[in-house]
DNA sequence: TGCCCTGGCGC
DNA sequence: GTACGTGCCAGGGCA
C-alpha cells in the first residue's frame, strides 16, 4: 500500500486517475474499473494508488492541497464514483489553456500543452492499452505518472506566464472554474422514447416515399448538382439552401417558372426531412437514451474560443425548435408531476452591446422594451422574421455585401439600412471601429471578465471576430455566471440542483412536483444578478416559460 | 477504415 | 480576393 503523504495547505497537488474499459467517446459517462491514481507533488515525489479501496484515505491526505490536473472534470467525475469530493478550487490546466489561448489554439489536449509550454513531446500511444487491460504493466504505470508530473510542469509554466502578464484571470476563477462545478451537478435529461420513435419512423417513412419520387440522393451535392442541371439548365456552383438553392427558386419564380421552382422547393425539404430523420432517428435513442429514458450528454464549460459552453454525445444545444417543435416536445420531466422550468437571457447580446458600447439610445430602446427586430425589419424593407435575421447577422459581423446576398436585397439598399442604424445608434457604431483597431494592435480583444480572444490578422474574418468575440464571450461568461449564482443558491438551500440544460442564453431546470415556483424565482433572481456581476449598469431581464416538456411555452 | 468536405441545426 | 460568428453531427466521397 502506497498512500501519499499528507499535503500541506494550499500545496500544488497534481492528481491523474486511469480506468480500464473505458470506451471511446464516452469519457464523460464514468465506467470501467479503478485502475490507478498518480499524484504529483513535484517532479520527483509522485505517489501511486492501485486499489480503489486505499481511495477514500488517499483523497483525504491530499485534501488540503491545491489540486492540479489536465481536464478535471473527467476525474473528479469518476473518483465521485469512490468518495464524495465537495466543490473545491482547482486549477485545471486544460480549462486554463483553453481560458488563456482562445482564437490561438484549437487542440487544448496535454500533449499539446506540454509541447507548448515546455517543449517536450508527451507520448499518448499507452493511454488506448487501458481500454482493454486489466491489469498494470510497467508501461501503463510509467505513463499515469508522466501524465501527473507533465501536468504539474505545465501548471507551473502557465502561472508565471499569467504573473508576468499580471492577468488577473477572473474569466478563469470566477466563471469558468466554478461553472465546472454547476455542470459536473448537471442532472440527466428524460426522453419520450416511445415518442421519439414514432416520430423517428414516420419522418424515415416519409422522406424515402418523398426522396423515390424525385429519383436521386438529394444528400450527394454531386447528384443534386447533377438534378438541378437537368430539371432546369441552370450550373450551380454548390448545393448550399440559403445561398444557392433557395436564392435559385425565388428567381425560377421571378422567371414564372414555377415548375422548375417547386422542383428546387421538394429537393430542400425532401434534404431537410433526411437530415432530420438521421440525425434524429431510431440511432439516436440508439446511441444515447440510457435506462429510463435518461440522456448523460457530455457538457463542455469551454469549448468554443469565445468561451462559450458546447454540449455533445449528443449536441443538445442544437435539437431542432424553428421549423419543427415535435422534438423538444419529448423532453420531460422526469419527474411525477414535475414541470420543466425554461427561462431565457431577454435580448442578451444587444443589452452587452449596449453595455460595451455606451449607446443611450441603445440602451434606452432595451430597457422600453422596443422591438428591435421590427426596427430592423423597417429598415432594410423587410418582414420581421427577416429583420430578426438580419439583427442577428450584424451581431455576427456581417457586412454590407453578406446582408445583401443573405437577405437578397439590392446593396444599396443593405448600405443604407446600415447607414440608418448607424446613426440611430451612434455609439455601437463608434465602439465597432474601436474593436477593430485594437484588435488590430493587440492582436486579441477582452470581455467583461477579462477573457483575451485572439485574432488571426493574417486571415480575412478577423474584424468580424474583434466584433463579435466581446460580445459572445461576455454572453457567455454572463450566463455561466448565472449558472454558478443558481448551483451556489441551491446548495445554500439545502436544494436539489435541477439544472439539466443550457443553450447559451438559456437554461432548463426539471423541477419536482412543487418546487416550479421556487425554481423560477430562482432562475430569475440569479439571472439578474448575473447582470450586476459581468455587466454592471446594464440591466439584464430574464423570460421563463414553465410547462411539462422542453417545447413548453407559456 | 479514417479523413475531409458539404450541408443543416442551435444560439 | 472575400463575402455571417461559434459549435456538433451525419452522409458522401475518396485514399
């Protein structure tokens, strides 16, 4: 038996756990058997625990150290398996790569950290000998103890580069590291399978009674290419709905030739149902409805380099909710008369536009309540979903020319609806030219939480991203912070956290039978207060719809 | 089989 | 010369 030594108080402690048969592609569901903890407190003093009973003493000789590890979550998930490991703080070297290098670095893994910060390359290749193993060689000993060492040399690295840069990293341990917690507490989400199924089928039926008709794969751009070519004359250059295709039928319209339109009208939907009926389909009950039509997605605190959450296994911020509402409609509650609590950011990005940017008239147009989406729509001459579109667009950076083409207007007239706002909203137009030139000069721009997202400026998408990265990011760390306000106020309640969903300016909590009511006071008030922290003066408003599914409006 | 590309969904 | 930001996922097509 091989216990460690005690750690002193505040000790960097490098802790990395490996488990047999666990597979691929499920790391966030914790399987398999106890195979190894390796902890690290220097280079030279690494401790190894092989028995899953010795787990319990080692956890609480190493409690008073400051524990270090690349990708904690996986960890702390599976030694929760073994022992109760309250929320502490942690420096993950992972998350703290990815909340350092956003915009730089796409792999955040620890053999890229390690080739990064320290120059060494750290082989992986023994890490897939664990899938099948069940017992340690010496190579899969050597390995778990590299892994904890290499962690620690990078945490070491990674903080003298913060000391130098005097970053204060509040993205890090104020958002993004506590929100680790809310999201590790994250509860499964209830599936209608026998819905989903039905559902599933019908849609399968369709699209293949719909996709003989036509006579070819309208999933083959090729094929379609090809269909298009024949059915019509005309050479598409790809097969792409909203840039080619739909533009194509509105012309063929124009032209009255309508036959050859509603031609181009049944290969979209027809591509539409196929896509929806695979992505959708019996596969996905297959793949991740678990026993009780529960679903454990792998949920992500910082995935995107704006520091957006993402959601995988599957990606449930992406399950349909414009065109067709049927599949967020299967998620219930789990529980007997339980209730699904929506609530949603009330125009979240513009309200952090505003605060960015000091607009009065902005700010005032928010806080009256006008629709800004109609506004738009009168601007650029268009219907109100379109202008909501178009908002959304200009959000993203998009330019004269991109409204144009996306909206299919004439460029005069994008110009002048650009042109409109601009000096409706003189100060958002202003703050736009400032994030340009200092993303030009700094290379990176910030969020509120002091987040750097860095710029190519070697690319051509670089202005749009100065634009929309503060924006996005500071949204991000907004909701995060709301996320981290409600798991901190469930615990002082002494109330379970029901928190099953978060699609960036939202979350989803299923709360039990009678407890809808609190839960929405709740998520209101903790939703608002997130406001007072990330974006002080601006004042943030949240919308809660309370119904028994996920499609629930009310 | 693995990888890249295309296309489509969310915000 | 480009053209709307960020993700996740499925199927086609090719090496």
């Amino acid at each position: 038996m091989t216990l460690p030594r005690p750690a002193r108080q505040g000790e960097t402690t490098s802790i990395d756990t490996e488990f047999f048969g666990q597979r691929k592609g499920r790391l966030h569901r914790p399987e398999g058997t106890f195979a190894c903890l390796s902890i690290a407190y220097s280079p030279t003093e690494v401790y190894q625990v092989f028995d899953a009973s010795d787990l319990r003493a080692a956890i609480e000789r190493i409690s008073p150290g400051l524990w270090v590890g690349h990708n904690l979550m996986y960890d702390i998930r599976q030694l929760r398996r073994f022992v109760d490991i309250p929320q502490r703080p942690v420096f993950d070297t992972m998350m703290m790569d990815q909340d350092l290098w956003g915009g730089y670095y796409r792999d955040f893994g620890l053999d890229d950290a390690s080739r990064r910060w320290l120059g060494r390359r750290l082989e992986k290749e023994a890490r897939d000998l664990f899938g099948k193993a069940t017992t340690m060689t010496p190579e899969m000993v050597e390995y778990a103890a590299t892994d904890a060492v290499r962690a620690l040399e990078v945490m070491q690295a990674q903080r003298a580069y913060i000391a130098e840069n005097e970053m204060e990293m509040r993205h890090y341990w104020e958002v993004d590291e506590p929100a680790m917690w809310a999201f590790l507490d994250f509860e499964p989400v209830k599936i209608d399978v026998d819905g989903w199924l039905k559902l599933a089928q019908e849609n399968e039926q369709e699209a293949a009674r719909l996709e003989k008709e036509l006579g070819f794969n309208t999933m083959s751009p090729k094929q379609v290419i090809d269909a298009v070519k024949k059915q019509t004359g005309r050479t598409i250059k790809d097969t792409n709905a909203k840039d080619t295709l739909e533009p194509l039928a509105d012309e063929l319209r124009r032209q009255k030739r309508d036959r050859q339109a509603e031609f181009v009208d049944a290969l979209l939907d027809v591509r539409r149902l196929r896509k929806m009926s695979s992505t959708y389909g019996r596969t996905w009950v297959d793949k991740y409805v678990e026993a009780g039509g529960l679903v454990y997605a792998d949920w992500h605190v910082t995935a995107a380099e704006t520091g957006r959450s993402s959601c995988s296994s599957p990606g449930l911020q992406q399950i349909p909710t414009r065109r067709v509402t049927h599949f967020r409609k299967l998620f219930v509650s789990k529980h007997k008369n339980g209730r699904m609590v929506i609530a949603d950011q009330n125009q979240q990005e513009p309200r952090i536009m505003a605060w960015w940017s000091k607009d009065d008239a902005l700010r005032g147009a928010l806080l009256a309540g006008r629709d800004l989406h109609q506004e738009a729509a009168d601007d650029f001459n268009l219907t109100r979903r379109e202008g909501k579109d178009v908002n959304l667009g200009l959000g993203y950076g998009m330019s004269a020319e991109g409204l144009a083409s996306r909206a299919r207007i004439p460029l005069d007239v994008a110009e002048a609806g650009i042109r409109r706002r601009n000096g409706r909203y003189p100060m958002a137009a202003i703050w736009i030219g400032n994030q340009m030139n200092r993303g030009a000069s700094m290379g990176h721009v910030s969020t509120s939480m002091g987040r750097r997202v860095w710029l190519n400026l070697y690319g051509m998408q670089w202005q749009r991203n100065a634009i929309n990265a503060p924006i996005q990011g500071t949204a991000a760390e907004q909701t995060k912070t709301w996320l981290v306000l409600l798991h901190h106020e469930c615990r002082r309640l002494g109330l379970p956290f029901r928190v099953c969903l978060q699609v960036h300016d939202e979350l989803v909590a299923d709360a039990a039978a009678g407890e809808s009511r609190q839960y929405s006071k709740l998520l209101r008030e903790c939703g608002v207060q997130s406001g007072r922290i990330v974006v002080p003066n601006m004042p943030m408003a949240v919308g809660l719809a309370i119904g028994p599914t996920w499609g629930s409006k009310e």
